[in-house]
C-alpha cells in the first residue's frame, strides 16, 4: 500500500515504474496473442521458472506461417485461438477480427451442426467442403479439414482450410463450353459408359446418354468400310481423330458425322480413366459436295453437248434426207424395212442429241409468270393417254398455288419426263398422282408412284447422265430435270420407300408485279 506521507515526487517515480511494467506485460500478452513467444522466463527469489506455450514450437510456426493453406487452431468452444495470413486472406478479414471470435462467425448456419458435433467429440477428424463467409459480405468455397489434438487437460482442434476458388471458377468455365458448345460433345469412363452428355449431343441423337453405353446408345458405322465403330478399339489407336461415320435412327434420315474421341490418362501414366467425344454433323455438307459433283458432272457434259451437238445432227440430218428419199425409189422397195429401221435410229440418235442440248449450262430460258396447274392441265390429256397405255391411272390434285415465273415450254418436258418415269417404274394398274401446293415460301410439284422404290445403289446417283434402271433408256431423263430445276433456281428431293417414289421440285416464289 502506498504511504501517504511519502513525498510527491516519489509517488510520481513509481506510476511511472507501474506504467512501465504494464506496458512491459501488454507487450507480452499481445505477443503470446500472435503467436510471437515461444516460452515465458519468471525469476522468482530462489530460482528462475520456464513456461513453454503450448502449440508454440517455433519451427513449427514458421511451417504453418509459410504452408499455402489457411491453418487454425479451435477451441472445444469454436473460438480461433490462432490462426496464420493465408487464413485471413482467405475470409478477407484482419488477423486482429479473426483471433478470439467464432469460427460459427464463419460457417453458414446449414453447416455449422456437422461441424459442431465435431468439436464436442473432442476426438477424431472432419473433413467436408464448405463456403466460408468472408469479410467482403461474400463467400469462399472451402474444403475444412481438422484433427483434435489434446494437450494436458486441453483439447484443441487444428483446422486446414484449402481454397477452392479458382478450382470452382475453372470447374465453371470448362462446364459452361460444355454446355453452349454447338458441337455434341460426349463423356464416358473407362468401360465406355456415358458420365455427361451436354445439350447438343441430347438434342441430335435423341437418346437417354448418361448412365448407358455409348457403343449401344450411339451405334455407329464407319462410312470408309461399313463396319461397326467401337469406341475403345477407335481410342486405343492413333487414328481416332477425323473418322467419318453414319448414324441411323429411328423415324430419321441418317446422319453423317465427323468423330473426334480424346482418351483421359492417370496423370502421367498411361492408364486410360475415360474418354472424350466429340461429334460433328457432316450430313449436309457431305451432300452438298455430292451435289456440287454432280452438277460438276452435268456442266460438263453440257458443255460438251453445246459443242458438238449441232455438229453431229448436221450430218444425221443428211443421212435422214437420203435415206427417205431411197424409200421413194422402186429398186429399194424389197429393203423398205431396213430402211425404216435406220430412219427410226437415226431419229432416236437424233433425240438424245436434243436432251444432250437440254442439258446446255448456258441454255436460255424465257421466264414469264405462269401458274402451274394451268401447265398441268394442258399436259393432262397426253399423260392420261401414256397412263391408259401402260395399265395405269393418273390422278391430279391441283392445289391453291401462287404465279411464278418459268419457262412454259421447259416446265413441260421436266413434268413429261417424271410422269413417264413414275409410270415406267410401277407394275399394272398403278396410280400415279400429281400435285401442287404451298410451303412456306415455296410452290411444291410433286409426282408420286407406287412402283417398289429406288434402291440405295441408285438413289444417291440420280441426275447424273446415262444412270438408268431401263433397258432401253439413255439416263438423261433425270439429267435433263434436274438441269431444268436448277435454271429456274428450284431444287428436287426424292422421298422413296417399299410403296413408291415421290419426286418434289421446289420453286421459290417470286412475287410478280404490284
């Protein structure tokens, strides 16, 4: 106790000595705070006494100082009793905030029960992937990992925290390509069993992918050879980038594809763990090549009709001319038939040097406005005439149908030779219809028989020159069509099945005057 008869200048000199000593021991209660001192020296009257901290071994705080994840220590009743930088960098929060709160300051409540249950084990770990709530009002994706530690009387929990962030932020960019990508790109292990399948692969090929076999669910046939792909045979070579396959479903046209398979390794090693694959449609790119070689075809055999054809019929003219006039002189009477029969050839060579002209590429067309049914029944009574000849029927049905321009004469021949065509191809008392309506923006002539269809040999060859299934027939017919299409801008389709063909020339419409 103070002496209140002691000098004033005395009791100045020991608040000052009381000050310096409480500062003296703030200092050392700040540094035991953070971690700073390692053991306490108190000098007493006989001997001097050593305290060792607990936890407060100094490698072992340089290591959890310098460690990349977040590290704590956690009281039985969740107050942070320690905790290093990349701790508080990761909830964005100062040291001094952090030191002496909850750690259920930072947990989400829907997660703080397992978590709890674990502290009062006071035994064991935990591990779980959590969001902590950071200072910045926002939240980190975590994984918490923590072990109890029991020191004397003690127990205390070390928790690792690993931060997630980048993983998450990566994880989400790769899965939003995954799923915008146009391309159906296709997921599976190692057995070849579907794991993801983004939207575009669920919309082409129509199937429940995840959880089934790819080899089962997308059967595949490679286009090179007709065998089946498999897809294990297909990544375990070196040859399984660009492979052109074909896909058939049902109640749908096949698909031609482009198949791109990626296999997934072990790390370094060279264990296969799943595959990537990555399908591209070819189908309409792989028809319009065809396409494009066939009129290739067509344009030069156009050419080479325009060149020669008028040279050719000049002299068959003549022959023509001299041949009749042989059948007019009585010495010739005994070889009349003969005669007639080189007339007859001569006018048949005659005729596929005219469909050779109507294959021309530069052949001029006059386009006026017309209406389609007005075509068809003017050709009616001579294609009633050939149908009655043959044993069939012929029906039209002549639709509501917009003007659009066209040559007359030209709309005529390509209408004549797939009628003709339609009732070569059907057996007796067939019926062949003819009609005309509107899609869209588009005037449809369709012609349909009910012949046995076209086989696959020949459907993807029709337009070209010289390709027939008649015994007689030259194969310009289709040629000759298709051509005539293409001069007025419009497109043919064959639609052919067991019960019949139907061939569709689609005319786009031009809007004729006001």
């Amino acid at each position: 106790m103070i002496n209140e008869c002691q000098p004033t200048a005395v009791l100045l000199e020991e608040i000052k000595q009381l000050r310096r000593e409480l500062a003296e021991a703030n200092s050392i209660i700040n540094a035991i705070k953070h971690g700073e001192v390692d053991a306490l020296l108190i000098s007493e009257e006989f001997n001097d006494q050593v305290y060792v901290l607990k936890g407060a071994d100094h490698i072992y705080r340089v290591l959890v100082e310098e460690m990349q994840e977040g590290c704590a220590t956690i009281a039985a009743n969740g107050i942070i009793l320690f905790c290093n930088k990349n701790f508080a960098d990761i909830v964005k929060l100062p040291l001094n905030r952090i030191i002496g709160s909850s750690i259920y300051n930072l947990i989400k409540p829907q997660n703080t029960g397992d978590f709890s249950s674990f502290l009062s084990a006071h035994g064991g770990s935990f591990k779980a992937e959590y969001s902590l709530r950071t200072g910045d009002g926002f939240s980190t994706p975590v994984i918490m990992s923590a072990i109890s530690i029991t020191l004397g009387s003690d127990t205390f929990s070390c928790l690792v925290v690993t931060d997630l962030t980048n993983q998450r932020r990566s994880e989400q960019f790769l899965q939003m390509i995954f799923n915008q990508a146009k391309e159906p790109i296709i997921a599976c292990d190692r057995d070849g069993r579907i794991t993801q399948a983004n939207p575009a692969a669920v919309a082409m090929l129509e199937e429940e992918l995840v959880g089934n076999y790819f080899d089962t669910v997308v059967p595949l046939v490679r286009i090179s050879d007709g065998t089946k792909f498999q897809l294990n045979q297909a990544i375990d070579s070196n040859s399984s980038y660009g492979i052109e396959v074909q896909h058939t479903q049902c109640n749908s046209p096949p698909l031609t594809l482009l198949i791109n398979a990626g296999r997934f390794n072990a790390d370094d090693e060279d264990t296969l763990i799943g595959c990537v694959v990555m399908l591209t449609d070819i189908t309409d790119k792989r028809l319009l090549a065809e396409e494009l070689a066939r009129l290739d075809r067509l344009n030069v055999i156009g050419e080479m009709a325009a060149g020669i054809g008028h040279e050719v019929r000049n002299p068959l003219t003549t022959v023509r001319g001299y041949l009749q006039l042989f059948t007019r002189k009585s010495k010739y009477a005994d070889d009349h038939e003969q005669l007639a029969i080189m007339i007859e050839e001569l006018d048949r060579a005659n005729l596929i040097i005219t469909e050779f002209l109507s294959l021309a590429k530069n052949k001029s067309v006059e386009l006026k406005p017309g209406n389609l049914n007005d075509t068809i029944q003017a050709l009616f009574p001579m294609l009633q005439a050939d149908a009655f000849r043959l044993g069939h029927e012929i029906h039209v049905d002549g639709g509501n149908t917009e003007v659009i321009c066209y040559d007359d004469k030209e709309i005529r021949q390509l209408i004549l030779n797939l009628v003709r065509n339609g009732l070569e191809a059907m057996a007796t008392s067939g019926i062949l219809t003819i009609r005309t309506y509107s899609e869209n923006d588009k005037i449809i002539l369709a012609v349909q028989d009910t012949g046995i269809g076209i086989s696959e040999k020949i459907i993807n060859k029709l337009g070209t020159p010289f390709v027939t299934t008649k015994e007689a027939g030259t194969g310009l017919g289709l040629s000759i069509c298709y051509r005539i299409a293409e001069r007025h801008d419009a497109k043919i389709e064959v639609k052919t099945s067991s019960e019949g063909t139907t061939f569709l020339v689609k005319f786009k419409v031009h809007h004729v005057g006001p």
